[in-house]
C-alpha cells in the first residue's frame, strides 16, 4: 500500500516557489518505524499530555492543539443573557472599547467591566471605510463623546478605547493625537506571554500631521495578547451557577464573561476563532502560537485591545477603596437618587469635573448625567 502511493497535493499556494508538507512517520518504510511500533508509542504514551504531545508534534507530524483553549461557540451561543440592547448591567462600573482598523472598516466592541473584571459586551459598532476616510475618524470622535445607560439610571461614558496600529499605523497615531491620549490608546501586539506585565509602555513614536514628522509624536502601548487571549478563553470556561443557586445569593465567579442575546452567531464564532498550539520552530525548539480556526477573529481581537485598556485604567490594580468608591458613584448618580456627592452642570453643553471625581461630558440634555471616574482618565 505504502509502494503504490503518491503524494497529492491539497491546496494551491500564491506562491509556486514555496511548497509545504505535513506528513506523518505512518508513510515511513517498514523498515524505519513500522505501524506496530507506532501503536505501541501511542499507548504508552497514553496518560501524559507531554507524551501524547511528542507522540504528535514527532511522529503524526501534527501541531499539538492545548487541550481545551477554544471554547464551543455554539456554547456560548447557547447561553447568552437577556438585558436592554446597549444598556450597561447593574454590575458595570466603567467602559472600555477596542477597535480594529481593517481595510475597508474599523469594529469597535464597548465593555462593561466590575468587579473581579467581571465583564458584560454593551456595544458592537462597525464604521464603513478605510483609515483613508476622514469620515471613519469622525466616526470615532462621535464614539469617544457617546454614552450608553447604565442599568442604574444613569449616563456612562468611555474610560479608554483601545485602537490597534497594526494596519495603517500613521492614520492611527494622528487621529490619537487629535482625540487625545488621556481617552485613546494605540496599542501594538507583541508575540509571547507576560502574564506579570502583559502591557508595557507608553514609548513615544514619531508620527505625522501635514505630511510633518513629528518627534515623540504619539504614545504606543505594548500588549502582549497571546495573555489577554488566554485569559478570556479561561474566563469563558468558568463554571457558572444555576438559576437556582443564583436564587439562593449565589454569585457569578470573578471574571465572567456575559454576552447578550443581540450577539449572533457569526461574532460568537469570531470570539473563539483561534486555537493555542505548540509548534516546532525550525531549531527543533517548542513554543506556544495563537493560529486561526476561522479567518475573522475581529471579536477576539476588539475584546483584548479593550482587556488592555480596562489594564491601562488601571483596574488590575485597584484596591478594595476604589471600587467600593465606583460603585458608591454609579449609586449617586441614579437619577431617582438625589442624596450624592456630584453637583449638577449648570450649563448642559459644558463638560464639569465634579467634586467627586466624575467627568462629565456633555449631556445631550438637561439633567442627563455622563461620566467616567477621573482616575481613568
């Protein structure tokens, strides 16, 4: 049977000079390992997830997928919860975005985040038209003065939103100049896992206005994303209670992951779109790789550029004062409640830092109340 095979090949390359082959030790001649050996390899190598990893990175020839790193996304499909369409949850206590600048378009996902970075998907936005197009930028600036309601009552804004400078990186850093750095943070990926630091910086960039260089022009944030991606699909895996515990004062554990009903299946399946593998490099070293499942990931990628902002906010940091002093404020905020520490703008289209430390942006109303803590900003 191994005689009379021949090699066929399955797919087409743009390039007819690069060619690549998978194959496995079950072709080999009889006389270099025969299938009886194999058989046996592979039973002792049963019980040992680093057994059964050499079994298939040296003799399937195989990449060794994690065992379970991508979740269902079906599963997560299935469990969706019901809450107002683009309302933020009684949980939420700030908002960050992460934006991914294709093309042809940039998406955009908000997040809620509480405590325990606890986290509720508020808003998917997609803007039509490339970095080339003013219009798309002007998009943005309408996103970064918008405000979502919160379950409370209340208006909130974004603390920071996250853009990715890997497509179109000039464009990026001049519109974060024009917004502002204390609300926009450009953010570039980098291979490997810092779980201690995942996000270093900001390291100042040249960039330009006007065809002009301008020196330390923009702020650059350094994210390690193989961490971030790694921590949702270990969020998205945590047990949750059951109706019935949750009846009884049960809580959810720290770092959920809510979606609403409103994400359909195409974002759900972007969300786990890619696998954690360990590869051989070509010095016959291991080493752990994000590969795609599917060919869009944009959810993915929008929630870990907004996980970096929640970190650039600081909240990985924050003791038990800080949120005990959100929550006291998105409760003093709730427009039935008019016992709070915050004073009310006496011009609505004038943007008022509170005594408590609430920015405010302007309202679209009288009495409307916008604001994000001041030491997100």
């Amino acid at each position: 049977m191994l005689e009379a095979g021949e090699w066929r090949a399955t797919a087409t390359s743009s390039d007819p000079r690069t060619v690549g082959y998978h194959l496995s030790a079950l072709y080999s001649p009889v006389g270099w390992m025969s299938w009886m050996q194999i058989a046996r390899s592979w039973e002792a190598a049963q019980g040992s997830d680093e057994a059964i990893k050499a079994f298939r990175n040296t003799i399937l020839g195989e990449t060794w997928v994690e065992t379970g790193e991508a979740p269902d996304w079906q599963r997560l499909y299935d469990r969706r919860e019901s809450w107002p369409a683009g309302t933020v949850p009684m949980g939420g206590l700030f908002l960050t975005a992460g934006a991914d600048v294709q093309k042809d378009r940039i998406e955009i996902d908000v997040w809620a985040w509480g405590r325990g970075l606890e986290s509720w998907l508020v808003d998917h936005v997609v803007v039509e038209g490339g970095p080339e197009h003013a219009a798309a930028w002007s998009a943005l600036d309408g996103l970064l003065s918008r405000s979502w309601p919160h379950a409370s009552g209340a208006a909130m804004g974004l603390s920071r939103l996250a853009i990715d400078t890997g497509f179109e990186a000039p464009a990026v850093y001049g519109w974060a100049r024009r917004a502002g750095f204390a609300q926009v943070a450009p953010v570039k990926g980098v291979e490997g896992f810092n779980r201690a630091s995942p996000v270093s910086g900001p390291t100042y960039v040249d960039a330009t206005a006007g065809g002009k260089r301008l020196r330390r022009g923009a702020r650059l944030w350094s994210v390690a994303v193989s961490t971030f991606k790694a921590e949702t699909y270990r969020y998205l895996r945590l047990e949750r209670p059951t109706d019935d515990e949750r009846a009884g004062g049960a809580s959810f554990p720290a770092g959920t992951i809510h979606l609403p009903a409103w994400a359909d299946s195409e974002w759900c399946k972007q969300f786990v779109a890619e696998q954690l593998v360990t590869v051989k490099t070509r010095r016959g070293f291991q080493r752990l790789e994000w590969q795609k499942l599917r060919e869009r990931n944009e959810a993915l990628d929008c929630r870990v550029y907004a996980r970096a902002a929640a970190w650039i906010a600081g909240a990985d940091r924050w003791g038990e004062q800080k949120w005990r002093d959100l929550e006291r404020q998105v409760g003093s905020l709730d427009p039935s409640n008019t016992v709070g520490p915050e004073t009310t703008a006496s011009d609505p289209g004038t943007p008022e830092i509170a005594s408590a430390g609430l920015v405010r942006r302007a309202p679209a109303r009288r009495g409307r109340r916008v604001f994000t803590p001041s030491y997100l900003s």
